[in-house]
C-alpha cells in the first residue's frame, strides 16, 4: 500500500461519493517506492493528473 498515494486521494477532498471510494481503492493498491522526504513528488504518485472536473466523468465510466 501506498501511504503516499492514499494522502495525495485524500488531498483532493473529492466530493463525488462513488469516486472518492473508487480513487482510494486504486491508491491502496498502488506501489510506489517514494521517499516520505520529498512530499512535492506526491501529486505524480498514481500518474493521476486529473482537474475536479474530471473525477465525477471518470467514476461514471469506472
């Protein structure tokens, strides 16, 4: 599990009820060997680059 990815899901204050479960399935399930040090790395922890906009549309087709 990545501790990483879950806090950068969590960041996002997703309001979309069926994504914000979705997004943080996919980042429990994530690898990834970053360094707890550098926390600007974060946002490209899932190769996610998503606007709000995004999320509602992509949990439709998920």
């Amino acid at each position: 599990m990545s501790t990483h990815a879950v806090e950068y899901v969590r960041s996002l204050q997703i309001a979309d009820d069926i994504a914000r479960p979705v997004f943080l399935l996919l980042a429990k399930r994530t690898h990834t060997p970053g360094d707890a040090r550098r926390p600007e790395d974060v946002p490209e922890v899932m190769g996610l680059d998503l606007r709000p906009g995004d999320i509602p549309v992509l949990a439709l087709r998920a």
